[in-house]
C-alpha cells in the first residue's frame, strides 16, 4: 500500500501546466521575485506554492554565473531548515518507540556529569536553555563532550530561546541511542514522505545551484556543514521536494505513513518539534527559514481555508528582506520587499578592502574574507582550520565605515591610500593585516 499512497501524495506537486494562461502565484510576487534577482545581487531564486489542491513554481536566474535556470529540481542547502527535519526525526523515533520526547540525556550519556538533566523535547522546542550556536570546541573536535559542555546549569529558563546547540545535541543523541548515522535515520522521514533529493549531501551535483554572497561565488572556499552540526544545518534540498514536505503536514493530504508530522506539530509541551509557529487571526503559521553561507531558504504552510504552502530558495546570501515573498503569500498582510543594489562604496573602496585578513595580534587566529558584491562587500569570518564562523553582507554605517547588519561588528578604514583597516567589535578596537597583499 505504501508505493500507491507515495504516488497519490507526489501526484499533488504537479507543476501547472497553464502558469502563462491561469498562474497561481500573484503577478507582484513573480515580479518581487525577479527584482529580487536583476536588482538585489542574487543569482537566483525559485518560489514553490500550493493552495487549494494546485501547485506551481516560479523562477528566475541562474545556478551560476555560467550555469543553468534555476527550477523546482535545482539542489539547494537548506541551512537552519534541516531544524525542522531532526525535530520531525525525533517525532517519528517516538512513534516507532525508539525513544521518547521526555527520553533524559543522562539516559543518553549515562556517565556523563550534566548540569540539568534536559530531555529531547526540550532540545527540539529550543526550550532547554542552550546557546545560539554549536560551541566552536565541538566543531572542531567533533566530540559529544564539547557538546555536551552547552547544557546549561540550573536554574533553567525554559523561554524559547532558538539554539542551533541543541539541535546538534537532539541529533547526536538520535544516533546514539539507535546506533545509526543521522544520513540512514533520515530515510525514516524521507521514505514515506517520498523525499527523493533531501539528503545530506547533493544527490546529484549536476542539478546543485552554486552558493553565492550576492552575485561572487564562494563555492571553492565555502566550508562543509561537519558531522556534529548536522542536526542544526546542512540538509540537501529542492524546492519541489520541500514543497511536497510541506503539503503533506496539511489536514487534506495527511498519509498514514507520515503520521509522525502529526506528532511534531502536536510537539512537546504545546510547542511544536522543530517548526516555528506564530498565529494569523486565530490561524497557526507553521514556517523556518534558513541560512547557510551562500543559500537562504523558507518552508511554511497554514492550515485554514484549505491550506497554503510555500518554499522559497536562493543560492545568495544578500542581507536583504527576500524571505518575505514567501510569508507574504502565507500572510496577505505582510507587504512584499522592494530591492536596490546601493552600497554607497565607491569601486576604488572595493577593490581596495577586497581580501583575505587576520588580526595584528593573533596572525594564526581566525580569517576574515571581504568579497566584492556588486555595488558593496560581502563579509566571511572562518577559525583557522577553516570552520565557518559568519558571513554577512556589509552595510554602509558612514565614511569609511561599515558593518553587519543587527551586530556591533564594523569594519572601518581610512580612505587614503595605505590607510589602516580594522576590526571594531563594540568598544574594543583590532587592527587587520592583509594575508593577500593588493597588487
């Protein structure tokens, strides 16, 4: 019975054959969409939505600066997205009674001294107090204990508080306690979801869009999610492919086979596993988005009136308002972004802050990378052994200094010729050596 029902439920995502004639998507998304492309530095973008029982897709641009149309089947990564997939992966270990949502970690790691001894609900509600990011001792050691060196110590604050840690945690604690890699445990959801391109990996490098910030390729010295991470980032995806996962959370297209989206959206003390959610007129919209060093992302449904389902993916990192295409199908209200591509750097500026550097006083600590894009600069920090740290497009502040956005972060020069760069993080003050001399 699974192969009919798999075929039924792929059977929803047929592309309209009619888009030019009866378009599903609005005319001022598609327009947003291609501005988003031709005015806002990116390479591409691909739209996927459903409603009422009809699908369709809209692109616009390129894999690369020599590459292919972008479309329902180009590969993507789907940065903080994967989120969503280990919170559903605990779900569907629950149903087969691998484990529990209240299953301790110090079941997980009996010897282990924790702090607080959390549950892995706790980890996929983002609910057990650890940190933002995945500590940068276990990024580069691999090893449980440095992760496990997050958890925090009582007493909990169990306020939302969206932690990459703990979904790199949840994962590792799935592997665990089954024995398996998180790449096979994943075909638990996969499979009956009838997922053929999400992985961990490109299925099909010939189909994946090149990562960008803005319009420069990073691809060559983009770093790959590691192993440790893999449960907060580094999920493999298409847009038609994220769409059908969507489509199938809605109450018309539910399957038997995939009854544990059901248990995460039910979730674990009222939130649900690994989705956001906010409400619309009394309406839950289930949505995360994602970032990934040269990819931004968005998969969201609401469930009133039929049902919506959108995705939305790029192979840009532009620090811009592109993800709201995407809520604004799912949320009228939400006005759709505009794009320019004014930097206020003059091209003498760029070509003159282009480059590789380090810190005077730590020459092997971590690099900083500034890449002209278009009109401005793209911002890449990496640890010395290369594991990613930030990446941000750079805004203009005032002469002579820039900075990312939301942060306290700048980068300032003096404009003359020769004139020193440096490093302002709040109200301590670096000074930058170049590692790529100018010509």
């Amino acid at each position: 019975m699974l192969r009919p029902l798999i075929c039924a439920a792929a059977a929803l995502l047929t592309v309209s054959t009619a888009h030019a004639q009866d378009p599903l998507i609005p005319e001022p998304v598609t327009l947003a969409v291609r501005s988003a492309v031709e005015d806002g530095d990116r390479m591409g973008v691909v739209v996927g939505y459903w409603q009422d029982g009809r699908s369709d897709f809209y692109a616009w641009g390129t894999t690369a600066a020599a590459g292919v149309p972008v479309g329902p089947d180009t590969l993507f990564e789907t940065g903080s997205i994967t989120k969503v997939f280990t919170g559903e992966l605990l779900a569907a270990l629950s149903r087969s009674g691998d484990l529990e949502l209240d299953t301790p970690l110090s079941d997980i790691w009996p010897g282990a001294a924790l702090p607080y001894d959390l549950t892995l609900g706790d980890l996929a509600t983002h609910t057990g107090g650890l940190p933002r990011d995945v500590p940068l001792a276990a990024l580069q050691s691999g090893e449980d204990e440095d992760l496990l060196a997050a958890v925090p110590t009582p007493p909990l604050d169990r306020t939302p508080t969206y932690s990459s840690a703990g979904m790199a945690l949840l994962a590792r604690a799935m592997e665990i306690r089954t024995r398996t890699s998180l790449g096979r445990l994943l075909g638990r959801i996969a499979g009956p979801a009838g997922l053929r391109s999400t992985a961990y990996h490109p299925v099909d490098r010939a189909r994946l869009a090149r990562p960008h910030i803005g319009r420069t390729d990073i691809g060559e010295t983009r770093p790959e999610t590691v192993d440790i991470g893999r449960g907060a980032g580094g999920l493999y995806s298409t847009p038609r492919d994220l769409l059908h996962f969507a489509v199938l959370h809605l109450p018309a297209n539910r399957q038997p086979q995939t009854a544990f989206m059901q248990v995460a959206l039910v979730g674990y003390r009222d939130l649900p596993l690994g989705w956001q959610v906010h409400e619309v007129d009394g309406q839950r919209i289930y949505h995360h988005s994602g970032e990934a060093g040269g990819y931004q992302t968005f998969v969201g449904f609401r469930e009133d009136d039929g049902g919506t389902a959108v995705v939305l993916m790029s192979n840009s990192s532009v620090d811009d308002d592109l993800q709201a295409i995407a809520l604004h199908l799912l949320d009228p209200a939400v006005p759709l972004p505009t794009f320019d591509r004014t930097g206020g750097l003059s091209s003498a500026d760029v070509d003159y802050l282009a480059g590789t550097y380090a810190v005077a006083d730590d020459p092997e600590g971590n690099r900083i990378t500034l890449v002209p894009v278009d009109s401005g600069l793209g911002y890449m920090e990496t640890a010395a052994d290369g594991t990613r740290i930030r990446r941000a497009r750079l805004e203009v502040v005032g002469p002579g200094d820039l900075r990312i956005p939301g942060t306290p972060i700048h980068i300032q020069f003096d404009p003359r010729p020769s004139g020193p760069i440096r490093l302002v993080v709040g109200d301590q003050t670096f000074s930058l050596v170049r590692l790529d001399p100018a010509d």
